[in-house]
C-alpha cells in the first residue's frame, strides 16, 4: 500500500504545534475512532521483548555510544534498496510541548524530539522512498537515534509502553504555539527488531483534518532508535516500512 507521509521539513517539531495540531475546542473527541484493520493492536507476540537468551534477541555490548559513534551506525544511502538517507536539517529546533497529565508526558517528549530520560547523544536522520520522489504522497520517515547511560534506554521503552497505556483517550498540551489536543493513542503492530520493538499511534488535527502520526521504537542496548512518519494528506494511518526498521536495528551495537 503506498503511504502518504511527510517529514516536518526545516525542524524537529514533530508535532504541528504552530499550526495548531490539536482539534478545536469543542470538537467531537470520540468521532471517527473506528479502527481500521491496519490501526488496530496486534494479538502477536511481535510487540513483546523477545525472551532474555532466546535465539530472537541479539546479543549487545551495551555501550553508550557518542554522537560520532550513532552517525556511524546510522543508516546510509544505499544500505535499504530504494530509500535515500540524510540528516535531517533543523534540529536545534525541539518542540515545546507539555502534556497536561503527567502520564502522557513521554508521549508528548517524543512528539518534541527530546525522547526522555535525556539521552547522552542523538543523531537524526530521514529516509525518502526514491521511487515516490517528486510525489506529494512521498514516502519520508524521520529517524531519532538516541544514546543512553546505563538503564536510561530500558527505561524509555517502558515509559512510553505505559503512557501508551494510560493515554488510550487522547491527551491534551500546552506549548510555545498555544494548545493542541491528541485525540486517540494506540499500539500498532511492530516489526520484530532488536531487543525491543515497540509501535503505536497518536492522532492530532491540522485544520480539523485527522492526522495520524505513527511511531516505532528499537532498543538494542543501550541504543533506542525512534522512527517517524506522519500522513498530512489523508487520515490513513501511514507505516514505517520493516526494511528500515530491521536494517537500522541490525545496525546497533
């Protein structure tokens, strides 16, 4: 299925905070919800960590890796047939959003582009589907490659599995660009990848229109890479290709 998805060009903000990502007060917070065949959770083992020592879970040297040593561990052009990779440009700019219940805060870190607890390096990338280029509907996910010390990285996955969890009903925030509301979050069906994999979605609004933003956890070690698609064309919710997933995770030390 081809996925119209897009990359916030020229800054992290994952969000569309400035141009009002939340629904308007008001808004009907239950319509739409039906789940889709493709949106709704896995009954499959795929979004569990593997079992310690199984033939599943790679092994890890469990370093925390420098932000010299992410680049090169990052993925290339080249190395996922298809997709052309880059750094992502604007990063110095991070969102600002803060959730209204603390529950929903690591949710609200990643949409940022600061995943929490605070990583020792990060490292952004994008990979775009040269097949589509050209394309309004091309395919691009952004990719955030975090370091952690000791346990910050086992500790990321699990905050965000419960925040997951605990914000099932939307969530609302409050940032530099004024409010925004998360009207749904779900678990989605993950690609087996690393030591842990982990997918969900959130759904926000650009000018009433349902945006469906997807994301997909890897821990190996002490690394976390977070991928990113959004479909700002459509309210099918896009998918972060398995390609890149178990490429990048095969990757990580």
């Amino acid at each position: 299925m081809r996925v119209r998805t897009t990359a916030v060009a020229s800054t992290l903000v994952l969000c569309l905070a400035a141009a009002g990502c939340g629904p308007e007060d008001g808004e009907d917070r239950d319509a739409g919800k039906k789940p889709t065949a493709s949106q709704t959770p896995a009954a499959s083992a795929s979004t569990d960590t593997p079992e310690a020592g199984s033939s599943a879970t790679p092994a890890s040297d469990g370093r925390t890796l420098t932000e010299a040593e992410l680049a090169k561990v990052a993925l290339t052009t080249g190395e996922v047939k298809g997709y052309e990779v880059a750094p992502l440009e604007g990063t110095d700019e991070r969102g600002t959003e803060k959730a209204g219940t603390e529950a929903c805060r690591p949710i609200a870190a990643i949409i940022n582009g600061s995943p929490e607890p605070a990583p020792a390096a990060t490292v952004f990338r994008t990979a775009m589907d040269t097949a589509e280029e050209g394309k309004d509907d091309q395919t691009v996910v952004t990719e955030i490659l975090t370091s952690h010390p000791k346990g910050g990285a086992e500790e990321l996955l699990r905050s965000v599995r419960e925040a997951v969890g605990a914000c099932a009903g939307g969530f609302r925030t409050t940032s530099e660009d004024g409010p925004s509301t998360y009207t749904e979050v779900r678990t989605l069906p993950a690609t087996e990848a690393g030591q842990e994999s982990f997918a969900y979605q959130v759904t926000g609004s650009l000018e009433g229109v349902r945006v469906p933003l997807v994301f997909h956890l890897v821990r190996t070690g002490s690394t976390v890479v977070t991928f990113y698609a959004a479909n700002f064309l459509g309210e099918t919710a896009p998918e972060v290709p398995a390609a890149l997933v178990t490429a990048q995770a095969a990757k990580l030390p």
